[in-house]
C-alpha cells in the first residue's frame, strides 16, 4: 500500500506539471543484481537547481517555478513527494530528481529486488 501511494505521488506531480499535450514517461529495469530502477519523466518546466533535494522535505513548494497547477488538480500542501520518499525508504530503495536537458523533470526511484 505504501508504495502504491508512492508512485501514485509521484506520477500525480508529473501529471500536474505536463504542458497539456505533452507525454509523461514511465520506464522500469534492473539496474544491477539487486535493484530495480524505476523512472518517471515528465516535460515540464522543471525545478531549481537549488531545490532538486528539499522536493522531498515535508511542506516544500516549489513557488510557480512548475506553473500553477491546472485546473481541479488542487495546489497541494508540499506532503506527495515527501509521503513518497518515507513510503520508498521504508522499502529499502531511494528516490531522486533531476532536470532533463530538453526541458522537464525525471524521477528515479531505485528499490531492491525483495521490496
């Protein structure tokens, strides 16, 4: 269940911040013997730099820098990502956020093979 909340989390934020048209990228693998990884890109505007690691703080907002949200999406509180690195950790894997060069952001949730 924790990990269902997770990935649903994370995949809410990609929705959310997607240019309306624009694809949202899931792709899963074995990145060694003992985990697997799992990435979810989306082609928004990004976030800071600054602020790749404290997404996953509790109450952390990245201001308008993602845009507002769109419409019925709710603004949120700042909780997903942070409910999500609790829910991944607890598991035994990591999560991450990076820019992607052509514009967007990628997500990279590692998690071992036993989770």
């Amino acid at each position: 269940m924790l990990l269902h909340s997770a990935f649903e989390n994370i995949l809410r934020n990609a929705v959310r911040h997607a240019p309306r048209g624009s694809e949202v990228t899931i792709a899963a693998a074995a990145d060694d013997a003992a985990f697997y990884a799992i990435s979810i890109a989306d082609c928004g505007p990004g976030v800071p730099g600054a602020m790749l690691e404290r997404i996953f703080e509790p109450f952390v907002r990245v201001d308008d820098a993602r845009t507002a949200p769109k419409e019925g999406s709710g603004g949120g509180f700042g909780l997903g990502l942070a409910i999500a690195r609790r829910a991944i950790v607890a598991h035994g894997g990591t999560i991450g956020a990076e820019n992607r060069p052509g514009g967007g952001l990628v997500m990279t949730v590692r998690l071992p093979r036993n989770a």
